[in-house]
C-alpha cells in the first residue's frame, strides 16, 4: 500500500494579508483612509497589549508542549509581554481546546495542537464537540517531525521483525500504549501492514505513553521522536525503527522504517498554533509574524537542529489547506484499517 497521509506542505514564510483585505476596504479607499488604516496598522503593532496563554492539550515533556514552551519564551523576549504555558490534558484533547476556544476571543489565547486535536479527532470521533476548522483560526504549521517504535529496555525485541513474528503467533496478546488518536490509528494501521492484532492502552498524552513503555506496562508503542531521544539514547527505552525514509541524525544506530522492512509506512507528528476563530483578523495576523519572527532566534533554531525536527513555519492558508487534506487522509485510513469510531 503506497501511503501518501502526511505529503508534506509546502514551506513558505508568513504571508501578511493587505490591511484592505482585513476591515473595510471600501472605507478605507476614501478620503479619510488613511487615518483609519494608521489606526488599524496601530492596533495591530500594539498586540500583544497584557499576557499571554498557550493552551496545550498535552501533559508536561510531550513534543507539542515542548515546542510550546519554546516559542511562548521566543515571543515573550520579543514583545516584553509574559507568555505562560497551560497544560489541559485529558479527553482526547477536548479540555485543551474547550480552554482555548473560551472568550475572550482577542487573541491572547493560543493553542499550540497536534495532528491530534487540529485533524485526526476529525476522522475518529463519531460526534465531535469542536469543529477544528470552523471554531479556529489558523497560525501557522510550526514543526513536524517522524516517531519511533519504542519497546522496554528488557524486552526481548530487538528488530521490528521480532516484534511482528511473536504477535503473528500470539494475536492479541501484546499490546501498546496510546498517547492520542493520531498514535492509536499510527498502531492500528501497522497492524493492518503488518497482518498482527495488538491490544491499544489509552494515556492522557505522549510522555505517559513513553512511561508506560519504559516501565514495561506495556510491550511496545510509536511515540513522537522529541520525546523518546534521549531514553533511547541512555538506553532506558530501546528503538527499533524510525519512522522516516532516513534515519535520524539524533539515533543513528536505529534503521528507518524502510530499512525496518516496513517502506510504505510512514508516521509523523505536526505541532502548529491557532486561535478562535472569534479572533480579530488583525490578532491573527500579528500572531503571525510574532512566531515567524520568534522562530528565526538562535535557540528556537538550535534546538530543532539538534533534534533533527523539521522547523516549518506555513502561512496560515497553508495550515488551514494541510487541516483540510489530512482529515480527508485520516477519514480514508480509518477505513483501510476498520477503527470503530468513538
């Protein structure tokens, strides 16, 4: 099966809307434009104006809060404003985006999501209660970067291979951990490749997921890569595959997914940022360059080249169009691999 879920966006700068397109245009084409669009360049100069909140549907230490925390540092040293970062795990992400979506709707709320809360929620939730492209605006598609297949430090796995060998022989005795919707379809549909049936275990985020596999509740699981680097390279966690078509200059020793026997299987995880969609445009647009501006200092760049996660930075339109072809992508894997909905 050739999969082509997570084509990759096109990378671009922020595109700056023209302040016509932003309130008025009529009015501003008139003779007393020009007050009316200082006015408006003005408000949109003086955002922030108090502190900021960035929502995060995870717990603490996963790669969506991480990526959080960089950037709420980033804007915060540009703009003088404090920026905190909120942890709302639980619910599949419903609490974190219930937060975030709350009044008031001026901008000074982020929520920094994943693939998890922004599409994949989309596909496998019968009943929804947000709709991830009407009740936000987007920001911008911050970072994206490939998983790992994980097992405890003592299991008895030590290639992909092994893995699928003893689960063929016992089906539906091994299980894995679950950090989120988007790693339970990732498993189930290895399941699918791989003709193996495993039983999923539901955490409240990612680093419980890794938890879980590090003190051996579980017998493997894919995780995000940010996450499990450095377990894997003390060796309290063991990696048997990335899940990329090269391998990552962080794990070197650990073989891509292709080399792992599995091409066509292909896991990734996004972060990316957006507000209500009750938001003025011109918040939305200063949030805009603040994160483009914040992901072009010295130590936002360091830290996503020594992770060796990509550092995307998408127009907003280009967030919104990914949105919109990933969840069509999910719909259409949630079928190949038979998930009931929730």
């Amino acid at each position: 099966m050739k999969d082509k879920t997570h084509a990759r966006p096109q990378q671009a700068g922020i595109g700056r809307r023209r302040l016509l397109q932003l309130g008025g245009g009529a009015a501003l084409m008139g003779a007393g434009g020009l007050p009316v669009l200082a006015h408006a360049q003005g408000q949109a100069q003086a955002f922030p104006s108090h502190a900021m909140r960035f929502i995060v549907p995870f717990p603490p230490g996963s790669g969506t809060d991480i990526t959080a925390r960089l950037f709420a540092k980033g804007i915060g040293d540009l703009t003088g404003q404090p920026v905190t970062v909120e942890n709302k795990p639980g619910g599949n992400g419903f609490i974190g985006v219930q937060t975030a979506l709350n009044p008031p709707h001026d901008g000074h709320t982020v929520f920094i999501g994943s693939n998890s809360t922004l599409t994949t929620n989309a596909a496998t939730f019968r009943k929804l209660p947000y709709d991830p492209i009407a009740d936000f605006a987007p920001i911008t598609l911050l970072s994206r970067g490939a998983c790992l297949f994980i097992v405890p430090a003592s299991s008895a796995y030590r290639t992909l291979d092994q893995l699928v060998a003893d689960a063929r022989k016992r089906p539906g005795k091994l299980n894995y951990a679950s950090g989120s919707m988007s790693y339970t379809l990732y498993s189930e549909w290895f399941n699918e490749m791989a003709k193996i049936k495993t039983a999923g275990i539901n955490y409240k985020g990612a680093g419980e997921a890794v938890n879980a596999v590090m003190t051996g509740e579980v017998d493997f699981a894919v995780v995000d890569a940010t996450g499990a680097n450095e377990l894997a390279r003390s060796g309290r966690v063991r990696a048997l595959a990335f899940t990329a078509p090269q391998r990552s200059i962080v794990l070197p020793d650990v073989p891509a997914i292709g080399e792992a026997g599995w091409p066509d299987y292909l896991a990734v995880n996004w972060v990316a940022a957006a507000v209500s969609s009750r938001t003025p445009p011109a918040a939305v647009e200063r949030l805009g360059a603040l994160f483009a501006k914040a992901a072009q200092t010295p130590e936002i760049q360091a830290y996503y080249r020594k992770q060796g996660t990509e550092l995307i930075m998408s127009s907003a339109a280009e967030l919104r169009r990914y949105q919109t072809e990933e969840i069509g992508r999910w719909k259409r894997l949630v079928g190949i691999t038979g998930i009931e909905l929730q």
